[in-house]
C-alpha cells in the first residue's frame, strides 16, 4: 500500500528537520506484535510531537503460535492470520502511527532436535536481494530520516528477526544508491540506523530487584538464572529515550494483540509505576550516522532535529 494512502498526521510538528520538514521515522519489524513489544513508547512520544512514524511489517504472523491461553482456541488457530491483521490495526491505531504490509509469509519458529527446515514459501528463505525490494520501494517513497531494526541476531534468534535485520541493513544502503534497483523510485538517504535495545538483562535485573526490596515476587528470576552478564553485549547501547509517560500507550497497543500477549504473564506483573520509576527509557544502539552527533543519546534525531517555532522565528 502506498504510504501516501495511509492517511496525513494529525499532531503538529513541534521539530523539523533542516529543510522545515516533518521529521519522519521507519520501523521495520518481522511480525504483527513486534512494533508494540519493541520501542512502542518511544513511537508514541514522537507521534506526540509530531514526527510522522510507518511501521513497515514484513510478514503476517500466520505461523505464529497463540502465547495468550484465553485465546488458544480451534476457531482463533484456523484464522490466526486474520486475526493477527486486526491485531494490528487496532495497535496501529492506539500507536497513531501508519503501517505497511510488506506481504511476506511468516517462517514459524523450528523446534526439535536436529531444527526442521523452514517451509518453502516463507520469508527466511528468500534471498535478501529479492525480500528488500519492497522494503527500498518504501523507504523511498516515505524517505525517513531514521530506520529502525533488530541486530544481526534478530534481538532472538528467530529467523524472521534475523532476516527484517538483514533486508533492513540492505535497504538502508540501496535504497541511497541510484544505480540499485533504479525502477522502485529516486534514491534516498536515511541519515542514522538503529538496532532496537529493548530487553537487555541490565533492564531485567534492575526490574526484578525493585520487585524483591518491595516485597513482591521476582517475575524475571528464572529468566535471568541461566542468562549470564555479557558487557560486550551491554555496552553496545548508545541512547536512552526518555518515555515514561507513554508507557500505558505501550501498555495498551501491547494487549491490542490479544493472541500473543497474556495479560496475566510476567511483563504486567510489574506494576507500571515501577516501569516508570526504575528504567524510565527505551534503549537503542546507534550503529550508523550520516550527520554530527555523539553517545550517549537521548534522542533518535539528535543530529538531525531543530526546533520547529526557533525555524519560523528565523
């Protein structure tokens, strides 16, 4: 679907960029659920302040299980893929954000010991070159100033994940060379790349620890048991956004995907108080910039954003 046909912003611009244009920001996610488990408050604040934000989803979720028991029903499995795409408007609207298919079909998650292989039709088995065409189209025509996507790991390991991470990286090359892909429209240059940062054990440790001195159940504990500290990983975040006051919108985009997400499970065990008090941001590393900035950030556009009333004033 054309960007163009997803419907204008609402909020006024309270930055631009050099140019007097609305500050425009891609996420480009694996599945419906993703662009609210990931960053989701982040997107909310900038929404808030005017920045125009598209998620770009790669694929479906057909093949993703029911996480939620309330919904783990024979009618909800035989339409999960219809499901999930309401799932997603209703996230979509709560985010105020817009959002594109990408109509790639989802992998699935191989279990066993040894892994069976993946289906045939399914997105991980693309190859890049072919799976980021749509993805440079749409980078073009919206022409971001900041891409967003998970690291070389897919932040897990799924292969979904690994592969968004690895047509977005394409993408944000291609899409500025006017010798790729020269029929999916003029060249654009995104300014900076960013690997989500969102669950990372620094986080988890600090929110378990503030459940324990207040009395209450540690709901990471036997996450974190077997998952050792790695400081190579830790020092890979470079930014900090302050959002807090949007974690409710998280909150409630979140529980819009009612077949992934239990209500009931650890991440709402804490109360959002404690969300608010003990990591008030979301995390993010910087892995390319265009323009003049240094870390550690605070602000995904750092570099790239001026005030919008300093610019009228000028």
């Amino acid at each position: 679907m054309p960007v163009a046909a997803l419907g204008a912003m609402s909020h006024p611009a309270l930055r631009t960029d050099a140019d007097g244009e609305r500050l425009r920001l891609l996420h480009v996610h694996a599945h419906p659920d993703d662009e609210s488990s990931k960053g989701a408050a982040t997107t909310a604040k900038y929404v808030a302040e005017g920045v125009d934000v598209v998620v770009a989803t790669c694929t479906g979720g057909e093949r993703g299980s029911i996480l939620n028991p309330a919904m783990d029903r024979p009618d909800i499995l035989a339409n999960i893929g219809e499901i999930r795409r309401q799932e997603m408007d209703r996230a979509r609207e709560i985010l105020g954000i817009r959002q594109v298919w990408l109509g790639f079909v989802d992998s699935g998650l191989p279990e066993g010991d040894p892994l069976p292989p993946l289906p045939d039709d399914c997105f991980a088995r693309l190859d890049v070159e072919v799976a980021a065409a749509p993805l440079i189209e749409l980078v073009r025509r919206f022409r971001p100033h900041v891409i967003t996507t998970y690291d070389e790991n897919g932040g897990y390991p799924h292969p979904d994940h690994i592969m968004c991470h690895k047509i977005s990286v394409a993408a944000f090359d291609a899409a500025a060379d006017p010798r790729a892909y020269p029929d999916l429209g003029a060249p654009w240059t995104a300014k900076k790349l960013y690997y989500h940062f969102s669950f990372h054990r620094e986080r988890m440790v600090a929110l378990d620890q503030a459940m324990i001195e207040r009395g209450w159940e540690a709901p990471y504990a036997d996450r974190l048991r077997d998952w050792k500290p790695d400081p190579d990983h830790e020092a890979r975040l470079t930014t900090r956004v302050p959002c807090a006051d949007y974690f409710h919108v998280r909150d409630h985009a979140l529980l819009a995907h009612a077949t992934q997400v239990d209500p009931e499970g650890p991440w709402f065990s804490v109360p959002l108080e404690v969300h608010k008090a003990v990591w008030p941001t979301e995390d993010w590393q910087l892995v390319r910039s265009l323009v003049d900035t240094s870390t550690p950030e605070d602000d995904l556009f750092e570099g790239i954003a001026v005030d919008s009333r300093a610019m009228a004033g000028a």
